[in-house]
C-alpha cells in the first residue's frame, strides 16, 4: 500500500475507531437519562448509509469520515433531514433540554469521558502486547550534556523521578522540562555499573531554538542514532586515498577505540594536533588491518580550519530494536492509568504553552499530519498504532473540554453559569457565543492545516 493510500486508510480507521467511541458516549449517557437519541452519525454529511434501530434511533455514516455526531430531541425545531415536526407532548419528557443541569452535564462531559477510558484501555492492550523501542543509553554527549557529565554508555533510569525503562520514555520526560527550560534531576547507571545522580542543566538551552530542535541542543545523543563507523566513500586526493576502502569498518585511531562514525572526527582532530602519522585499525572482508595514515588541515564554510582523513559514512540504515516495554495483563491496569496521567499532564501544559507562547503553535496538527502519523505507526507494528491511537485519543479529549461554544467544554461552560445564576443564558448570548466559537475554531483549524502544508513542503 502506497504512502498516500496507506495514510488516508489509517487516518480513517482511526478517526472512525475514535469518534465512534466519543460519540457513543454521549449516546450511552443520554440515553440513560430519558433523552431520545434522533441519529447517532459517525462522519458528516449526506449518510452513506443509514438504519432505523428497534429504540427509533437512525444510524448513520456519513460521507465526510472526519468526526461524528449524536442528534437528540429538543424542544426546539430541529435540523431538516432529522425531523420535519416539533416534539409532541409526550416527546418533551425526553427532550435534552428539559433534562436537569446535572443530566446535561453527565451528557456534554460523556464523550471526553470515554476517550479517556478508551486512552486507558488502548494503553492497556499496547502494554500486554509490548511496545519495541530502544535502551535509553547515551551513545554521544556533547555540550549541556557533557558538561552535566553525561558520558557514552550510561543509561538513563529516571528523569526527574519519572521510570524511563525505553528511550521513548526517556525522550518524553526530557522533551517536558526541555520546553519549560527546566533542568531535569537524572538517575544514570554509568558504563561501570555505577548509579550516579545528574543534573542535566536545560536552563541553559540557548533561546530560539524550535520544539523539534531542544532535544538535540542539549548535545545528548542516543546509542541507536549513532551511525556504524563504517567508510562509505574515500574522497581523492586524500589521506585515505589508497589506504582506506569503501566498506571498511574503522575499530580503533592511534589505539583509541571507535564505537561510532560520530567518535571518529574528535579522534582525527587530535590525532591531527598531535602531529605525524598514527595506525588506523579496520576490519575489512573479515580481516584486522593496521594501516598508517596522517590527517591533512582543510578549511571549512566559514574558514575555520579542520582535520580530515576524507571519507564519508555509510547511508544509515534503521537500527534493530533492542527493548520492549511489556507487562503482565494485570501489572498493565495500573501502568496504563499512570501512563494516561502522564500523557494527560505533558498535554496539558503543552497547551498551555502554546497559548502563552512558550511552544510553538506549529505543534498544531491537521488530518493531513494525523494522516501521515497514523500510516507510521502502523507500519512499526500493531503496540506502535495502539500507542498513538491512545495519544490522540486523550488529544480528543482534551480538545472537546476546551472552553469553545460548539465544542464539548462550551456546553459545559454554559451549564456552569446555568449552575451558578439559576437560569439557562438567553438564545441571544448562546447564538452569540456558537458564532463565536465557529470563529475560533475555524481559526484552530486553519492554523492546522497551514502547519500541515507547511510540513509537507519540509
């Protein structure tokens, strides 16, 4: 399946999985307390198919598979297509809005609701299978990172009290207080076996740099991103003309060990300041070669000098796997609901950064950014789609509770001033605030699909 079709599919089982278990909340909730349910539509527009069930409730899928809604009896003349009459008097009892505050606000709050028990329930089934991913082990530092004392081979066991048994954890947890400039308490094992604390100092994150880059400032690199110190191309005229050959796999310069291509330039600067020639150790057709070669000085863009052997790294290929977060079916109850707090809290202050402008509005996604995430994590397996499903699961959640009219959070906003003065706001205020709320919502959906496009020309 190509990359646009496998996209499209995928955003569509997910749209359809989560909208359909957000609306059958409201649903579910409504209809347990009196309220008729007219239809129960899962996308917009024109139904592409439609049932009459046993409880008089149309089922319907809609030709736009971009969300979904639950249409219930009100007094009020309801929408054409739905129902051409206004409710009998025998229908007014189970209108939605001569329901009590309390009953609509079990309703309104019954979709955010149940994406979060379905973010529970996701995460659940992602831990029973067990999610493959990487050991937090540090494969280079540099920077903030070596100046805090990190060093290759250690492995992250916490960041800021918070178990980080995969470099996926550990990458969320560094991400948070990265943004917030904050420096995160660590708790390493070092090479030695040793277990050490370390304050890894991100107050000193330089400013300016973008949510996609903070992670990389702080000069910490994991063990699976380094790349195989493996020669893919001699350039001529170069010390490694006629030394060196393409496939060669470099283990040691001047006796000091190489693990990486990234540990090979600090070794040749060296190697170059020190002066005269030095044994460089290959593997080569299964073979151990001991080879004299002599770094030459070149100058780079911005004529700062540098010491070169002339050769390039191999393409990278994706690392292997080498961890796997699994649990037991009941030690993983008690880790997804943690694990849904977790994802809850980053979330959340991840809006609020955006809103006072510590984050990047850029970290707002459309269907067409959805579309492309839910095509790769499919592709990484099935604990991979779970996880993410869970993610925008608990993002639909949180989304809905925003204090928008039309949205979820603006029901209950006008239930709680109903609460609060006795009486329902007039149709004038609550016509007011729908405009208002289709305005910034229109607003919210713009800026998506502007970061969207704006991604794809990346």
């Amino acid at each position: 399946m190509g990359e646009f079709l496998g996209s499209v599919w995928w955003l569509i089982v997910s749209i359809g999985v989560l909208v359909t278990f957000h609306e059958f909340g409201h649903f579910w909730v409504a209809r347990r307390c009196g309220v008729k349910v007219l239809r129960f539509s899962v996308g917009f527009g024109k139904p592409i198919w439609s049932r009459i069930g046993r409880d008089g409730t149309e089922y319907a899928i809609g030709a736009i598979p971009l969300g979904g809604y639950v249409k219930m009896l009100g007094e009020h003349s309801l929408e054409a297509g739905d129902i051409e009459r206004e409710p009998t008097a025998g229908e007014l009892a189970q209108s939605h809005d001569r329901q009590s505050v309390w009953k609509r606000i079990a309703i309104a709050a019954a979709g955010p609701a149940a994406n979060l028990v379905l973010c529970v329930a996701l995460l659940w089934a992602m831990f029973v299978i067990g999610r493959p991913d990487f050991q937090p082990v540090v494969g280079f530092s540099d920077g903030i990172a070596a100046s805090s004392g990190l060093r290759a081979g250690d492995r992250l066991l916490s960041v800021d009290g918070r178990a980080t048994p995969t470099w996926s954890e550990a990458s969320m947890a560094l991400l948070a207080a990265a943004l917030a400039r904050r420096d995160a308490k660590l708790r390493i094992e070092t090479a030695d076996g040793l277990q050490v604390q370390r304050d890894l100092r991100l107050s000193q994150l330089p400013a300016g740099l973008s949510d996609e880059q903070v992670i990389a400032g702080t000069g910490l690199v994991p063990r699976h991103f380094l790349v195989p110190p493996v020669v893919g191309e001699v350039a001529a005229d170069t010390p490694a003309t006629g030394v060196l050959e393409q496939g060669d796999r470099i283990t040691a310069i001047d006796a000091q060990p190489v693990s990486s291509f990234e540990a090979i330039g600090p070794l040749v600067q060296a190697l170059g300041n020190r002066g005269g020639t030095a044994m460089v150790e290959v593997q080569r057709n299964g073979e151990r070669l001991a080879l004299p070669i002599r770094p030459v000085k070149r100058s780079g863009p911005g004529n700062e000098s540098y010491w070169a052997l002339g050769i390039r790294s191999a393409p990278a290929t994706a690392p292997a796997y080498d961890a796997r977060l699994r649990y037991g079916p009941l030690r993983a109850i008690p880790a997804a609901f943690a694990e849904t707090g977790r994802l809850f809290h980053d979330s959340v202050a991840m809006v609020a950064r955006i809103f006072d402008g510590r984050a990047s509005t850029r970290n707002v996604s459309g269907p067409i950014t959805i579309a492309r995430y839910a095509n790769a994590s499919a592709q990484l397996g099935p604990a991979w789609f779970l996880n993410f499903l869970a993610l925008l699961s608990l993002s639909l959640a949180i989304i809905n509770l925003l204090p928008i009219p039309v949205l979820d959070g603006g029901h209950l906003l006008y239930y709680l001033i109903e609460l609060v003065t006795g009486s329902p706001l007039s149709e004038r205020a609550m016509v007011a605030g729908q405009y208002l709320g289709l305005a910034a919502l229109a607003g919210l959906m713009g800026l998506a699909f502007y970061n969207d496009f704006l991604g794809l020309a990346r």
